[in-house]
C-alpha cells in the first residue's frame, strides 16, 4: 500500500519542475494534475441517483470510494506518492477526509499576478482580459487552486508551505524540507541536465493546449525575470492584486 500525501498548489508556480526533480527518487513520486478529485466526487454523487435511493447499498459503494487511491495506484512502484490537485476545496476535503483521515498537505505558492502573467506570457492569447478572467473564475484553473490553498489554511489542515522564490533559489533546500514534513529519507537531487516531467512512464501531452504549459529547462534552474506589467493590463493587476495569501 503506498503512502499518499497531497499537493496543493498553483498553476506556474514551478509544479512541472518539481516533479521533474523529485521524480528521480525511487522512494516518492509526484503525480501530474491529478484525475482523482474528479472519481471520487462523480463516486459520490452516485447517492443522489434514483437506482441508488432505490437500493440503498452504502457499505459497498463506500468500498469503491475508500479504495480509489489503492486501486489507481497499484501498479506504481514506489512507496511515497504526492498526488497533486485542488484537494483543498469544501467538498473535495470532505470527501478525502472520508477516506483518509488525516492527510498532509504540501502548498506550493507563487504570487497569483505572477501566474496570471506566466499564463499571459507563454499563452499569448487573443483577448488578455477575458483569458485573465477565465483564470480567475472559481472553476478557473488559478481560481480553484487559489480557493483550495485557502480553505486548507482556514481549515487549518496540516500542511507546509513551499514558496516559488525559495524554491527556485534553493530547490534542495526546500525539497528537503518537504520531505522532512512527510517522514521521507532525503538525498540531494540532480538540478543538472534535467529530464522533462514523467510519472508511471507517461509524459505530458500538451497537444491539446495551444502551449507547452509543462516543459520545463533542463540545463538550469533559475528566476525568469520579467515584469508582469509588460504582459496584464493594469485593470487586471488593480482587480486582482489582493488575493495574495502571502504577502512579498
């Protein structure tokens, strides 16, 4: 059985990169954008269905709930998985908190103008503002990941906290300190000559986007510096400057 803990972050906030460094333990593996949330939410929306109300079997539906990590993961080969998504929202928490009682959270954060102006940048789409906006929506990819973090903060889950900045400066530094947080013996990794993101041996197909969203450098790890005025109209920057959980 493996042990399961979970990532909580948002999009471009170095997520790719992570997995891409930590992936190289034989001990831990860090998922791409999880699919879970998603099973285990339509698993129990099934509740509400008339053929259930009918027959109201919840002992063996609860067994297909609780065994869904178990199950998905059983043909990966490692002791430790870090399974990324926006775990932290009301209803997925209730739900994971069904299945295991109390999970470990990892909260990888970058300032979310930042994001907003990461996404802008490599997008390059059409319309800035209404791209901005589809972000931000609460089912927006930011949004959600955004309202996740929160919640779990508020919940006050167990978590840590891995900011963007340290990690770029000093990724062994802050690996090892999220590892210390999950019980899992640390080496240093490799930061040289990096392989691009894959986990169970399946890569990333970013065809279906109009940008490569997970290639990541593998020569070297460094900030890229860019002003995020040269990429969000001001209007964005005023409308969305005070969502930081953090401030830097």
């Amino acid at each position: 059985m493996n042990n399961i803990y979970f990532l909580c972050s948002l999009p471009r906030a170095g997520n790719t990169l992570l997995g891409s460094i930590v992936n190289q333990s034989q001990h831990v593996k860090l998922t791409a954008n999880t699919i879970l949330t998603d099973i285990i939410y339509q698993l129990q929306l099934i509740k509400d269905y008339e053929i259930y109300k009918n027959f109201s079997d919840e002992k063996s539906l609860n067994n297909v709930i609780n065994n869904v990590f178990n199950n998905y993961y059983q043909n990966w080969n490692v002791d430790n998985i870090i399974d990324r998504g926006t775990w932290g929202t009301p209803a997925n928490l209730q739900y994971l908190k069904l299945i295991i009682e109390k999970p470990k959270f990892i909260i990888l954060y970058r300032p979310v103008l930042e994001c907003l102006a990461s996404f802008i940048k490599i997008e390059k789409p059409i319309n800035v503002e209404t791209r901005c906006h589809n972000l931000m929506e609460i089912e927006g990819m930011i949004g959600k990941s955004l309202w996740s973090i929160k919640n779990i903060i508020k919940e006050k889950e167990n978590h840590v906290i891995i900011h963007y900045k340290n990690f770029i400066k000093n990724p062994n530094k802050e690996i090892k300190k999220m590892f210390d947080y999950l019980e899992i013996i640390f080496t240093n990794f490799n930061l040289s000559n990096l392989q691009q993101f894959s986990a169970n041996n399946i890569n990333y197909n970013d065809s279906i986007y109009k940008s490569q969203l997970h290639t990541i450098r593998t020569d070297k790890i460094e900030l890229n510096k860019y002003k995020i005025e040269d990429y969000l109209p001001n209007n964005i920057i005023k409308q969305y400057s005070n969502l930081d959980i953090w401030k830097y």
